[in-house]
C-alpha cells in the first residue's frame, strides 16, 4: 500500500522531468522575475520570463530541490510557454486550487500528474514552491535596461 | 558484535509500530525518546502532586520545590559543577546561548573578538552575530579540515589576547565530530578567553565533567537527553556568573523591588526570571537519573560498533558520506548520489524509518560541504544493528523508486 | 448559590487527599491545577507519538509540527487574534514581557516614557527597569486608590506624547483588581502610545478578546490556565511584531545564515528560536479546547459568588481586606490582625488549605498597602462553597493556636 | 496528629515571646551590627550589640516575621546578653547543629524549645535567620565614632 502510494506520486514523468529538466538556466534578456525558497528543507529556485504583448515568450530557470519540487517547476515551464499571462495566473490557479484544496483536474492536462503528492501533505509545499514563485514573477516586472523595453 | 544493550524495553515510543514496521528512530540528534521512568514521574507530579515553587507553605508547595532542588542538585553532580549555584535552569541549549550572549555580552566592548568553529548549529553562530552588531565586537571561524575535524593550528592562530569568548560545539549535530575540548579550553586560556561549550549533542553520547574541561559555560537541552522539552541546562562557573547581569527579569529572581531600582536574588535565581518549567525540571531530573543507572564507557563502545557498522554498510551504497569518520558520535550524514535528501527522506518514512533530512541548523558546514542538504541518521545507544539493516534495505528502496 | 459547576472531577489533583482531609487548593493564581484531558493528550503524546517539530518529512514529526500548528491555531481563535502570525511561544509571561522588552525596547529612545500602574507584579516592573537603565527610557508608575483601584485621573496626566508603551496587568495576581483594559488602551492610543496587557491572572477568568481591546501586546503563562508548565504566549500586532527585530536567535528562526550575516524568518518563527516546548505546546492546546469547553458568563458570575461569601465570611472575623472589593476577580488579599501571615500559611497547610502568602511578587504594591506580606486565596471555577467554609474553619483555629 | 505537631511548634513560650519581644528596639552606640532577611516570606530583621572587652553587654533587634523567626530573634538576645564573643558563637553553632541536623541539644537551655520547629522543613529557616545574622555581626564589627572607641 505504501509502495502504490509512493509510486502514486513519484510517477514515471515526475522521474524524467526531475533528471532532465526542461528549459533548465539561466534567460538572458528576461522581463519578470520570480523567485521561490523553502528554507525549512532548501529547495531553492529562480524563474525568469520573457513577455512579449502580454505572452509568456521563453521561460527559464535555475535551483536545485526534489524531485517534486524540481520536476513541478521543469513541467511548469513547458506549460506556460506560449501563453497569456492571464492564461498563466489562471492555470497556477486551478493547479494550487487543485492541489490545496478539492478544486478540478480537468484543465490541467499533464499537471494531473501531481495529484498523487496529495497523499503527502508535507510534500504538498514541494510541489506548489514553483508555481508561487510564478505568480510573483507575474506580479513583479523587471524592467530590463531600456535598449530592450 | 556480541553486545546488544538492548535498551528499547525502556522506551515506549520506540515500541510503536510505524506505517506496519516497528518504528526506526534515527533522529535521536534532534530529540531523543523518554524512558518510562521519566514519563511516569511527570505523570505523577501532574496528576497528584501538581503545585508551585518556591513560595508556597502548603504541602505541594514544598514538595514541588524539594524535587526541583533535587533535579538541581543531580545535574549539579551529573556534570561535575562545583557548586548548585552553578546550574541555571533555561529552555533549552538556544537560550542558554542567548542568555550568555545577552549577559556576559554586556561585559564585552567593541574590537572584542568571539571565536567559534565552523561547524556550529546556527543556534551557536546567530547570538554571537547579534552580539557583534549590538556592541561592535567581531566574530571570528575556525575552519575545519576536509574530513571534518577542527584545523587546530588556524584555531590556535585565530586566538589572540583579543579574544573574550571561544564557543564551540562538543559534538557536531550535523557530522558527529567530537571536538578536542579539553586541548582547545587549554589554548584558550592561554590567551585569557572564556569558553562555552555548547553539549547539546554531548551529554546523551559520553560522560562529560565540567571541572576536567575547565570550561566556562556548558549548556545542553533536556529534550536531547531523554528529558522533556522546554527545559535546558546552562552551567556556569560561580565567580563568572556573579559578575554578569541579570538577562530576563521578573519574579523569583528579584531580592527587592521598588520603582526606582532593584536587587537581584542570589545564585542560581538570579538567572532564573519567573515561574520555572516545574514538571520539566523534574522530568529531566529523572532522566539525569537514567542516565546515571548507564555504563558511559559501554555505551560508547557500543555506539561505535553501531557507527562502524553504518559507515561500512553505507560505504557499499552508491552514497557520499560527509564529514569524518573517526573521532565522532554515531551521527553519519550522507547524500545518496543523484537524488535529492528529501525524497530520500520520504521514502525511509514510508519504511517507518525516521532519519532527518535538510541542512540540520548548520547552513555554512552544508556550504563548506557544498551541498544544500544530507541525510543524517543519528543513532543512540537504544539502536541497534536491525536498525541499521533496516537503513540499508531502506536506501536500496530508494534507488528501487527513484533510480 | 444554587449553581454548582462541581468541575473538581475533571482535575486529579483536587481529588486528592492531603493530611487526611479533602485538598482545599486556593493558590490559583499562582498555578491552576490541570484536567484530566490535558494530562493524557501529554501523556499519550509522550507514549506514543513524541517526535520534533517544524524539520522532519518522517511521520512522528509531520504529526508533533501539526499537533503544535493546531495549537497554534486555537490561541488564535481563543484570543480572537487576527492571525496565526500573531501568536508567539514563549516559556511564560515572564518571558513574553522581558521579548517586548528587549525586542520593542530596541526601538525606543533615551527621554522616552514607558507607564505602568502601582498593581504591577515583579514581571512587569523590572524588565522596564532594566530597560530604561539600558536605553535611558523613564519608568512612569501610575498610583491606585486606597480601594486598590487605577486613579484613571492620574493615569490620563501621566499620559503625553512621551509616553511609548503603557503595559498592565489585566487583572491584580495580588489583589485581584480588575483593570479598566479597554478605557486605559483608548487613553493610551491617543496620546500614540503602544499597550501590553499582563494577562497572566485574566484568560482563566474572563473572556479576552485582543482585537476588541485593540492592545499591542498581550501576554500569558499556559500554567495558570490550566495547561503545563514552560509554555505561554505573547500575542503582538502583526505590523508592530514585523517592525521588531528579533530577541533570541538560533535554530528555526532563521531564513538563511551565513557567517557574515543572517537573515531572519518570517512571523511567528523570528521569535521562536530553538526547539519549541512541544508536548508542552500540545497541552496547552488542549488547555485551551477545555477552556472553550466552558462558558465565561457562567463562570464570571459563580466565582463572584465565591468571592462574595469569600469577602463577607473573612468580613465576620478579625481579619484586613487588602485592596477592592468590587470590580475584582476572585482573589482575596487579607491579614489576620497580630498574626504574621506564615504563620496562618502553617497552619492552613496542616488543614490541607492551599493559600499563598507573602508579598506575591507585588512588594511596591505591598508597601502601598504598609503590609510586608499578605494572607492570598485565589479561587477558580473548580473551588465550591466548602472550600470556603473551609478557609474560615482554619482561619479559626489559627486563632485557637495563635491567640 | 497535626494538632500535636503544631502544638508542638506553637510552644507557649515562642508566643509569648512573639507577642512580648525582649530587647526590641535599635541599640544606640552599637558596636556590631547584622541583618538577617529572608526574602521569599519577607523575613527582616537588625541586630545590634555592644560589645566590651570582648562580652556582649548589650543587644537589640529591629524588624517583623513570623512567630518563629521573631519568638527566635527574641529568645537570642536573651541569651547572648553577658556571653563572650567566643561564647556566643558556640551557642549558635550548637543551635544550628540541633536544628539543621540531629546535633545534641543539652547544652541549649529554653533554646531546646525550638525542637518542634523540625517537623516543618519549610519554617526551619524562621529560626536559624537571626542565628546567622547574629553571627554575620559577631565578624563584622562596626566602628563607631571615635568617641565612642
Ligand atoms: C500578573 C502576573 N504577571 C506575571 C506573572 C509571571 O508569570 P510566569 O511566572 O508564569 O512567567 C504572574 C505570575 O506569577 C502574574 O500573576
Ligand atoms: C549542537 C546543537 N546546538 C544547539 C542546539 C539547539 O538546541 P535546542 O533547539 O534544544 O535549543 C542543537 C539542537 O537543535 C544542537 O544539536
């Protein structure tokens, strides 16, 4: 029973995305900025956006946690590519919505994935760290030097 | 490996069943179980002889007061002090420092320097900075080597006629060092500092005698030593003690009082601001107690075995061990190669199998390390080899899950 | 006097005997006794789940860090705090006033005016002592009525825009005035000062509610609301507390640490530093869903009753009443003329009657009254009508000894 | 039983000297001096003897306690009235021997009254403080104006 609980939440594509993480460094020429910590157990990231028109252009990011934590931030990235910053704030959302409390599944796609971190209340945090550190991104413009604005 | 203590009997947490398995308690740095000797005697006092302290003339009164005196007088030999006056009762390790930092801190003036080790629990590293902020004095870190022992020559070097305060811990929580007291205390006073030393980890694993050290200060916390919480030890030398101020204030430590000034109450009271952690005390008296009842040399030897027997068993995995290997408690701490502490963490859980993950308080020893966290298992003389068997088959699950 | 809430077989303690009679304990305000549930939360605690807080991923310790959160949770509510944030563990009153003290204290200036009132136990009088002495602060100490009530008129002209913090008892442990808590904190907040409320001796009696009250700082001993011993609570404004630098460091309190600096965690762990008092924190907790268990109207109006025979029965014998006789919880203060209160004590405790006597950690208040000690019976909801008829039964054979 | 035991500590003797202390009021041209406090129950008393030629041939007390430690206080300066220096600290040697421990109590006098007192732990020290400040005075001399010398 602990083992399917185990295997419910450290799934195949939770594996892969925390050994090869998407969209992993740095982003040179960024216009938002987020940055997310838990220094209870260390994990620690930055995420870097570049927004054009009101759209998430590329996405980047740095740290080191989990693999929850670090495969939440790696899939993260690959969803938010390419779309609105209100599309954004809308998945991030649903998905803490989802995972805090008993909110849907249905829009989140792949991000489903997570659900079995709920059987791990402490490991919750882990997975909601990156998308945290989205919404500040998203609140907080970094204004890049004026040859770039 | 003929010996087994064979303590669990004693100890009813670690006779629980955790997630189907018998509990593994491997965080026996953080907080060790109480003895049933210890949680009766705490059961009784609440449930037929709860009262104050001090002031009472009635029965529970006077009773409460014998047994704290008596928890007193106990550490007092437990430790070897000279003197009752010499063990303030406090919290915990962390206000022990904090009081000293706070009182003898106020002795200190700028240019003064304070000297610790870099492989201090934060609770050894933080008062010290917010003294140096507060009066200008300068704090300065002894390296250790790669393998984790203190670099004495850079510490003999650091000293100088500057140095008020050396303070360091007795065993590292973190990697299990036990440190060359008695060699450092020595050089320190060559120079003319006091000394602290932080015995949070120490009192569980060996026999610690204050006199022998000639240190200054000692503290260390009920709840690491099969007491209580919220209750700690800091001794202190008398003549030291008597010139420092008061830290908190309030009832019991006061001699007079009237809006213009007061005098304060003599030794140990004058360190001890209101009502104390009464059931705490006697709680931790009781412990004192057990321990007495050990052999320290056999337990000792004994944890080696268990820490000879971890470090070999572990030295088979694919695992990076941190810190030294020799001359230490039986704290190993360890990364599993490519996967994180925490996972490694939960999934020991989901064996029953509680060992703790993270930076363990010690933030610049992880840095020096260059790791942002391990996996620490710390054993007591209540473990034995099926716990370290059940460590192994736990982290050959983890590379099972998680590759 | 028909209600009798007859709670006594809640708490072991009280069913005890003591010197061949039933325990007639009335040293509540020193330490109340516990219920039986508080006894065995701890208990089973100890026994079956003991684990450290806040840095484990293994279960023991997922489970103490949500049975302390939990806790947390219910002092909030219970003091209708507006957040968790605002609830801070300490080991006491004691040590909630000396936080303030040294933590709000760093920001105030030499010339500033800090006021408390002449009913002041030791524990909120020297911490503003020594504060002043540190920062060149001025104690201000508004008088009482002979009737042992705050001159309110005094207390508004010692009132300016000098004034930084104004910190009272809520209730008297020595004589049991009621303070006027809200009218004073309306006076002080004109004038921009801060407030601290001693309540200590008020959340066992009456419903206390901080954001009605609208005070700064608020403070109690989980000892004497019928939780353990090393464990109590500073609630402070959110703003105020964030604005404050922190009073203990180490371990827990942290963000991050380096050895040239450290940053500091957000509320409320910047100022818990160390390892909590956690079986002490869970106790308290459930301290307090007993408390909520009970209805404070109820209990307001049956210990007036108390009170009331109390006053009027000691009325009838050669006795002084010592401060109010109305507004006031039930505490009563009193002498037995030509009899020196250790005495009595002696001989009340050979009657199996717990009282307290002496100066009560109130020696200005003591010496305003001209009295080197006082004869205290401090009542809870749990005492009945007997227990009075008790303490009279004994007052007369004090008499009988002592002429 | 507790009657007895009371009984026993109440003696008609200590009463009476607690209602009627001997020798109660400051001693003009005093030559020693010693001060007994007790400040959990907020015993406090003076002393003050004059001393010639190595006999104390005067003392007084000031201060309130308890029955015990007045009736105590009282009973003392009857007893060092007229004894020498080396006298009277045998006396009170004796006499804290027999109260603290199981010392003999032949040689007390009316002294031996205080027996009871040892069935009260907690009053023990009612009767040794003006002993200890008896003998805090005996080493600390005060010099009194020249005059006086
Ligand atoms: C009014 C008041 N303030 C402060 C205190 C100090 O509380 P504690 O000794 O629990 O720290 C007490 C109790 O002794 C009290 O009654
Ligand atoms: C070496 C060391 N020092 C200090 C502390 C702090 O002790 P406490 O949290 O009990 O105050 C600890 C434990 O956390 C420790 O291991």
């Amino acid at each position: 029973m602990d083992n399917d609980r185990l295997r419910a939440m450290y799934q195949e594509m939770i594996l892969e995305h925390n050994k090869s993480p998407r969209n992993f460094g740095p982003l040179e020429g960024h216009t938002h900025y987020g940055h997310g910590k838990n220094p209870l157990c260390g994990d620690d990231y930055e995420f870097y956006l570049e927004v054009k028109n009101d759209v998430i252009e590329r996405v980047g990011f740095t740290g080191d946690g989990c693999a929850i934590s670090k495969s939440s931030a790696s899939m993260l990235t690959t969803m938010v590519k390419g779309k609105s910053i209100e599309d954004a704030r809308k998945l991030s959302e649903t998905f803490l919505e989802f995972i805090l409390n008993e909110g849907p599944k249905e829009s989140l796609g792949k991000l489903k994935i997570f659900e079995g971190v709920k059987q791990f209340p402490v490991r919750v945090k882990c997975a909601t760290l990156s998308w945290r550190a989205l919404e500040q991104a998203l609140l907080k413009t970094k204004h890049i030097a004026s040859t770039e604005a | 490996m003929t010996t087994m203590l064979n303590k669990k009997v004693d100890f009813p947490v670690l006779n629980t069943t955790m997630r189907g398995n018998d509990l593994v308690y491997l965080d026996n740095a953080a907080t060790t179980q109480k003895p049933k000797s210890v949680l009766e005697t705490m059961n009784h006092f609440l449930t037929k002889e709860n009262g104050t302290v001090n002031r009472g003339v009635y029965f529970l009164s006077q009773e409460a007061t014998k047994k704290c005196d008596d928890s007193r007088k106990s550490i007092q030999l437990f430790l070897n002090a000279a003197s009752e006056k010499e063990i303030i009762f406090v919290k915990g390790t962390t206000e022990a420092i904090n009081l000293v930092a706070y009182s003898y801190g106020e002795l200190l003036k700028a240019g003064d320097e304070i000297l610790i080790t870099e492989l201090e629990h934060h609770a050894n590293i933080v008062p010290w900075q917010q003294l140096c902020l507060r009066r200008g004095c300068i704090l300065k870190v002894a390296p250790i080597t790669d393998d984790g022992h203190l670099d004495l020559n850079e510490f003999k070097k650091l000293l100088s006629s500057k140095t008020k305060l050396v303070s360091f811990c007795h065993i590292s929580n973190s990697i299990g060092t036990i440190n060359p007291a008695k060699e450092m205390i020595k050089l320190a006073k060559e120079v003319g500092a006091k000394v602290m030393i932080d015995g949070a980890q120490a009192v569980s694993h060996l026999k610690v005698d204050v006199q022998d050290l000639d240190c200054d200060f000692y503290a260390f916390s009920g709840h690491k030593c099969f007491g209580p919480t919220g209750i700690g030890v800091l001794y202190g030398k008398e003549a030291l003690l008597e010139k420092m101020p008061p830290f908190m204030t309030g009832g019991d430590m006061i001699e007079t009082v009237s809006f213009q000034s007061s005098s304060f109450a003599e030794l140990p009271r004058k360190f001890e601001a209101g009502t104390p952690a009464i059931v705490e005390i006697i709680g931790l008296g009781e412990a004192i107690k057990y321990m007495n009842s050990l052999d320290f040399t056999e337990i000792q030897e004994y944890e080696q075995k268990l820490l000879n027997l971890a470090q070999e068993k572990l030295g088979e995995l694919d695992v990076r061990l941190i810190g030294p290997t020799h001359t230490k408690a039986a704290i190993v701490s360890f990364v599993v190669n490519g996967v994180h502490a925490h996972d490694v963490g939960t999934i020991l859980d989901m064996e029953g199998i509680a060992v703790r993950v993270g930076h363990h308080c010690t933030q610049p020893l992880m840095k020096r390390y260059k790791v942002s966290s391990t996996i620490r298992a710390s054993f007591c003389f209540y473990n034995n080899m099926d716990d370290v068997d059940a460590l192994v088959r736990g982290l050959k699950k983890v590379r099972e899950f998680l590759g």
